[in-house]
C-alpha cells in the first residue's frame, strides 16, 4: 500500500519507518526542509534506538522516502496519516490542534481518488468528525475517510511497542475505512497481537484514558512514598508488594521526581479539560496533574534539605535530565523543574547526560556540561541522579565520595541503598520513600 505520514517528529517517523519495514510503500512529509535533508542524509533527528538502521534498511530497499512535497505524497495514497504535534494550549489546557486542522485542509487539496485519513495524533474526543468537516469543506468532491488510530509508543522502546504491540486502537465509522486499516495492519493480524475496531470517539477517548491512569499510578506511588518516609517503611518493598498483585501490577510503580515526556503532562491537562467542557470533571486526573507538580517541588526540598539549607555558592552534579533514559527527550522534564531552583538558590551545576545536552543547553541555561559522573563529582558539594540511565546504574560509589568536596548523595530514582552509600563513604544520602542517613558532626 502507498501511505502518507505527515509530520516526522517523534510519532511520525517512528510509525512512518515501521510500517515501511511491515512492506508499504510510505512517504514521510514535514514542512522542515533542514529536517527532511537530516533524513535524506542517513541523519536521525531523536534518539530512538534502532531507528537509525531500520530507517537505512528501508531506504535501501526503496520503501521509505522522505519528503518536503505534501501534495505529491498524497497522490495515490490509500492512506494518509496526520501525526503533527497536539500541544498544550496556553493559557486553557486545550490541545492545540491547529497543526492537525491545517494538516487537514492541505491534504484536502491533495487527494485525488480514495483515501482514508488517519489521525496517529493524539487529540480530544471529537476531534476526527472535526477532521472530516474540514477536509470536506476544502474539497467537496474529496472521495475519503477518517480513522482514529493513536499511538502507545514508550519512548526508548518505540519500534519494540509498533512491532510487538499490547494492542493496536482503530476507530472508524464504516467498514470500508475497516478493511483498509486492517490492511495496513495485516502483519501484526498475521501474528495475532490484538487490534480492536471502535467507533471513532472510542479510540479517542481510549488514549487519554490510558495515559491519565498510567499517570495516576506513577502519582499515587509517589504519594505513597512520601507517607513511607514519614512512618519508617520502604517503597521499594510497599511497591513489590502491590505490584505483585495481578489486578494491580508492577508497572508504573516506581517511585520517582514526578512524570514527565511529551504525552502524560499534555494528556492529563488536556482530559481535565475536556471533563470540564463537558461539565464532568475529571476529580482523579486533576488530582494527579496537582500532585505531580507538588512532588517536583518535593525534590528541590529533598536537596536542599540534604544541604542543610545552604546552595549558594555549592557546587551540585546533576547525572541524568532527560524525562526518562533512553531518550533525548526534554519535554516537562522533572530536570526543568529542579535545576533552574538550584540554580536560582545560588548552586553552580554541572550536568551529565548521555543524550539530553543537544535540547538541554538551551533549555537548561547556565549548567555547565561534563562528559562523566567522575568528572561531574570533582569537588562537587552534592550528587543528584534525576534519571536513571544505565549509565548511572553501576557507578564507582566510593570513587565518587573521594573525589567530592561534601560526599552527599540525593538518588531520586532509589538506584542503590543508603547502606550502599554508607559503605562508599558518603556523610549523607536521601532517597524517595524510604531511610535516609546522615552522618554525625
């Protein structure tokens, strides 16, 4: 099948490059002409491991191209797919769909015999009939349909969720629209991973309801972690405990500096509107938006706790501000949020991360960058790990006491013990939801 995929950012070309790998032939089409000629060029724009080698394979075998032409990757195609950025809307919590709408209107123009268009975009009930008056309106004549289909992709595990998928969601409103989906879906029918057919306001309705209770869980653990601290239990083992409970789970269970990334910070806002404009609030997921903010800010306390108060003039390591590890991702980081008030107090900071400095110096002014958690320690007053990449998992404990001014280590990810840090030499160690230490003056 010929197939359009309109935007190359992170959903896009990952989805645009796996169903070129699936055999369809698929144009990838963004309005960047600098980002279109990255491509060309064998150049990944995101992190995503794998992406790089699966984009070359398919280039090779003259599946995939990439394309700047919206017009010309329309022509002929079965399906289109919108996959343009939703973002918050300022000032009211909507998602902005103002580049899905105008993605609507060109393509439009552009059809020239039957397509269904899909949205991968993830957007607010209602949102897909929107679509169809749109494209209507622009060309009465257009023969087509719409499709909701969104995406489940775990950023750093991407093309695994596309290829080996829980489940993939397709709304539609006839059978027509059906048939083509399931078409385009074949290879994952073939190895029978589920793939449920709804009406249109159903799938929408489905994605934000997914990310706002994945989002809950992460909020109530930390909750949760907070009360652990106060009353002398572990997270670690309240969470394995829970977890192990086949109605509940182990995902999403980890205790940690808040969620963040480009889908649950914009989906519960964005599904808290929508309650509201419906006048069903939606009590639960404006709850956890609240709760999430709270237990940022409980980071730079933890911090600045640890060090007795005092910031000015100190110097803090910072390993890790991505929102999770392998990624590039930036977007509502926990690290936006507690390295600008370190800052603010008066730390100097050095940051360590494997991919984060491309956005992150620009969007972290004022750090300095070094290439290791060693370097970052070299009279450092405190070390901070924000995000827990593998890099950091299996640290030299006692080589970074050493090498530290004040050994003071705050593990926002429960990476090791404070038995751990003890041992290494550390005077002082905090974590989330569980003991922490302090060595006697």
């Amino acid at each position: 099948m010929k197939i359009a995929m309109i935007g190359t950012g992170y959903v896009g070309l990952v989805s645009g490059v796996c169903f070129s790998d699936f055999g369809h032939d698929v144009v990838c089409v963004d309005k960047n002409p600098d980002k279109i000629a990255m491509l060309e060029r064998g150049e990944v724009p995101i992190y995503e491991p794998g992406l790089d080698a699966l984009i070359e394979k398919n280039v090779e075998a003259g599946r995939l191209t990439f394309s700047t032409d919206l017009s010309a990757a329309v022509d002929g195609a079965e399906a289109v797919f919108i996959a343009v950025g939703t973002p918050t809307r300022r000032g009211d919590g909507h998602a902005d769909l103002s580049y899905v709408m105008a993605a609507a209107e060109e393509i439009a123009q552009a059809l020239t015999g039957y397509a269904v268009v899909v949205t991968k975009s993830t957007v607010p009930v209602g949102t897909n009939r929107q679509v169809k008056r749109t494209i209507a309106k622009a060309n009465p004549s257009a023969e087509f349909d719409v499709a909701s289909n969104p995406e489940f992709l775990r950023e750093g595990a991407a093309i695994e969720d596309f290829m080996k998928p829980d489940r993939v969601i397709v709304g539609v409103q006839n059978d027509r629209a059906a048939d083509l989906m399931s078409e385009i879906y074949r290879p994952l029918y073939l190895r029978e991973f589920p793939i449920i057919t709804t009406d249109l306001e159903s799938a929408e309705m489905i994605k934000y309801a997914a990310n706002a209770f994945l989002a809950t869980k992460i909020t109530f653990i930390n909750e949760i972690a907070a009360l652990c601290e106060r009353v002398g239990a572990d997270i670690k083992q309240v969470s394995k405990g829970m977890g192990l409970d086949g109605r509940i789970g182990n995902k999403f269970l980890h205790a940690g500096p808040g969620y963040g990334g480009s889908c649950f910070p914009k989906d519960t806002k964005a599904l808290a509107r929508i309650g509201q404009d419906h006048a069903v609030p939606m009590q639960i997921t404006e709850t956890v938006i609240k709760v999430n903010d709270e237990t940022r800010r409980r980071m730079i306390e933890k911090i600045t706790d640890m060090m007795d108060g005092h910031l000015a003039g100190k110097t803090v390591a910072v390993l890790g501000v991505t929102f999770k590890p392998n990624t590039d991702d930036m977007r509502e980081a926990p690290s936006l949020t507690v390295i600008p008030a370190l800052i603010g107090a008066g730390a100097r900071v050095r940051v360590v991360d494997p991919q984060g400095r491309r956005e992150g110096e620009e969007l972290l002014p004022g750090v300095h960058w070094v290439e290791d958690a060693y370097k970052a320690a070299q009279n450092a007053d405190a070390l901070v790990i924000l995000t827990e990449w593998n890099e950091f998992r299996a640290l030299d404990l006692k080589r970074l006491a050493k090498k530290m001014a004040t050994p003071a280590l705050a593990d926002l990810r429960n990476i090791y013990s404070a038995q751990d840090a003890k041992r290494a030499g550390f005077s002082a160690y905090v974590s989330i939801g569980r003991t922490d230490f302090r060595a006697e003056a």
